[in-house]
C-alpha cells in the first residue's frame, strides 16, 4: 500500500534484530497503549510463558517481549504524521 502512494517503506525485520526492552517502552509510550495491548496471544510463547496472568507487572511483559519478539503484535508504523498499529491496513494511512 504505501509502494502504492509512492512511498519506500523502511522495514525491520524484528525477529532478526529484535528490539530492546527501552524501544517496546518508547513504542508503548508513542501508540498511547499498554503491553498486554501489543500481545501476540495465540503465540505458544504466550501460554508457555504464562502472559495470561493478570498479575505480570507491564515490565515483565516488555521483558517478555524483547527476550520473544514472535510476541509483538505487528506491524507498527512510524510515519511523519504519528505512529500506528496497521491493522487494519487502512489505519497507516493517519500516519503517512
């Protein structure tokens, strides 16, 4: 979509150079949500790990995230109008 509007994505490929617990914080801050919001919930990580328990402090979950980036629910998209989950696809279009 945004090789459509003549746009060339910058795409990080985060599994290969997952992101540090400070980045997953800044992202949280900058999307206005809360680590459970950025869950992937049906990865086996999160059962294994036992991310259901309403008891995990939010930087357990960030630790979480950045030890299994399978974890992070994607994409996001850093534009120059602001920062969105794309999904729906649609939504990337606030920020660009």
């Amino acid at each position: 979509m945004l090789r459509e509007k003549g746009i060339e994505p910058e795409i990080i490929k985060y599994l290969e150079a997952p992101p540090d617990e400070a980045t997953i914080s800044r992202l949280l801050k900058d999307l206005g949500i809360q680590p459970r919001d950025l869950l992937r919930k049906r990865e086996k990580e999160y059962q294994e790990l036992g991310l259901s328990d309403k008891a995990l402090s939010d930087e357990a979950i960030v630790s979480a995230m950045a030890a299994h980036p399978r974890l992070i629910e994607r994409p996001i998209v850093v534009g120059p109008n602001g920062i969105v989950m794309g999904r729906p696809t649609e939504k990337v279009l606030e920020v660009i």
